[in-house]
C-alpha cells in the first residue's frame, strides 16, 4: 500500500465514523467530487493544506493520518530506488 493510499483510508474511515456523506466532505473542502474520491482512493496525493483541514475537521493530530504507515518497508523501497 502506497502512502497515498494509506492517507486515503484514513480520510475515508474517519468521513464514515462521522457519517459524512462523500459529497458534503468534497463540498467543505471545496474540492471538485472526482478530486475528493480520487484522494479517498489513493490515486491522487493529498495537499499538506487539505490535510490539515481534515484533522481539524474531524478534530485528530494531522500524525494521526499517518499512525499505522510502515515506514520501514518506504525507507527499503527508497533506498533501492537510489542504488
């Protein structure tokens, strides 16, 4: 799983654990609604502003977004990319 993918699974379980319908989140962030899936699904990567204004949103750390990412399987990726 990408990091952008993880970010996105984050977004969508706490947009679902509000019961925010997908709309009114693309609306409150004023991003167009194939922007917001696009991030929900990983395919687009979040802007650092968009991602602040979800922490404050749903009021989590903006770490939060990333608790759980492997960070060691990035760093190996990384590292081989530059080899």
């Amino acid at each position: 799983m990408t990091l952008d993918e993880f970010i996105g699974s984050k977004i969508r379980e706490l947009r679902i654990a509000a019961g925010e319908p997908v709309e009114k989140m693309a609306a409150t962030l004023s991003l167009p609604l194939d922007n917001y899936l696009a991030l929900e699904a990983g395919q687009r990567r979040v802007p650092t502003g968009t991602m602040v204004d979800i922490a404050l949103l749903f009021n989590v750390s903006l770490a939060s977004l990333f608790d759980g990412f492997e960070t060691d399987r990035v760093h190996s990726s990384t590292q081989e990319n530059l080899s």
